[in-house]
C-alpha cells in the first residue's frame, strides 16, 4: 500500500512516501522569494521519481488540513483533492494538533499561536481556539507541544514547554503513520469529504 502525503501548513512543507514499511521524506524550508508550499508539487514528483514510481502507483493520499497558515491549508487541501479526485485514490486528512501531540511518542498537549490572544489547543478534552489565559492554567506542571512565538509565556506559565520549530521532527511520516491507521480502522476516504480545519476565520481587510 503506496501512501503519499504531505503537510504545507507548519513551519515547512513535509513530503513523505511510505509503503509501509520504509519512509522516504523530505523537507522544504521557505527561501527568500517564495513560501514553502510553493515547493509542493516538484517536491512530490521528486519524491516519487526517488522511488521509481508515478502517481498511479498511489493507493492512497494523505495531508495536514490544518490549523495553521491559511495558504499552507489551501495548498494542502487543493493540491490533495486534485490528486485524489484524478488518481480515484482514497484521501485522509488529518488534524496538524494531532500530528504535533505525537512527536514525544504520546499524547501530548499541543498549544500553538493562533494571535488575536489566542492558541489553537489540542488535548483530550478540548480541541479549538481558546484564549491564552485559559491556557496559561490548563498547561501548568504539563508537558505541551508548542511553537517558538508560545515558548516563553508557557515556560513562565509554569508548563514544561517543547517547540517542535527547534528540532528535525519528522513530521511528515507521523502524518503517515496516523493516516495508516485510520485506514485501518475504517475510515471515509472519499474525498470529496476532506475539509480544511482553519478553526478561526481568515482575516478581513478594509482597503
């Protein structure tokens, strides 16, 4: 089972393929002409090329839908429902806040910036945009999965705070692993049904 997937809703654009066994990944960082998920496509058909392989040897796509960049979540979304529909694969999306709570090998707590005072949250019992005071409370003694612009206010908030911007998680193969698994436990894969989780609305801007 060929599985592709990708993530342009963090920090980088994440590609990852996996035929679940082996993962072959790699990461784009934005440069200074362009954002990261301008890089998606030529990542993915670089990828495929690594393995000898076209996209009609996919059985299944996978991505982040979010939260995080608004352009990072259209990218995701568009460029993963375009494969999906033309390939007639199955697509999973999956939740960047579940992604996150897992590079420690747990659940973690996830908390990244969401502005406007306030972070997206992700834990067993609550799962949106709430204000940071709230979370200043909810973190304290705990280990939370955060990003550096959260960092310091956590630390202070008496949490044990890590950013994953700080270090080479994969996170593209972790969307994998948790895409297989939901495969695995029967999960709608038409994709007609995935939807972007932005969790607040875009911004608006008088001219």
């Amino acid at each position: 089972m060929n599985i592709l997937s990708f993530d342009t809703c963090l920090d980088k654009t994440y590609v990852t393929l996996s035929d679940g066994k082996k993962y072959i990944n790699k990461v784009i960082l934005s440069d200074g002409e362009n954002y990261h998920s301008a890089y998606l496509i030529s990542t993915i058909v670089e990828v495929l090329k690594l393995e000898n392989l076209t996209p009609q040897d996919l059985d299944y796509i996978s991505t982040d839908i979010g939260p995080g960049s608004f352009t990072g979540i259209r990218a995701c979304a568009t460029v993963a429902r375009m494969l999906a529909q033309q390939l007639n694969i199955g697509l999973v999306g999956v939740s960047s806040l579940e992604i996150l709570s897992e590079i420690n090998g747990g659940k973690d707590i996830v908390a990244l910036d969401a502005r406007k005072n306030k972070a997206y949250f992700y834990d067993n019992e609550i799962k949106g945009a709430i204000e940071l005071e709230e979370v200043d409370k909810l973190v304290r003694n705990k280990r939370v999965v955060t990003d550096d612009s959260l960092y310091q206010r956590l630390k202070e908030s008496g949490a044990e705070p890590v950013s994953y911007q700080q270090n080479d998680y994969q996170l593209g193969e972790i969307l994998t692993k948790i895409a297989q698994e939901k495969i695995q436990s029967g999960v709608d894969t038409d994709w007609r049904k995935l939807k972007p989780l932005y969790i607040q609305p875009p911004p608006v801007f008088k001219k």
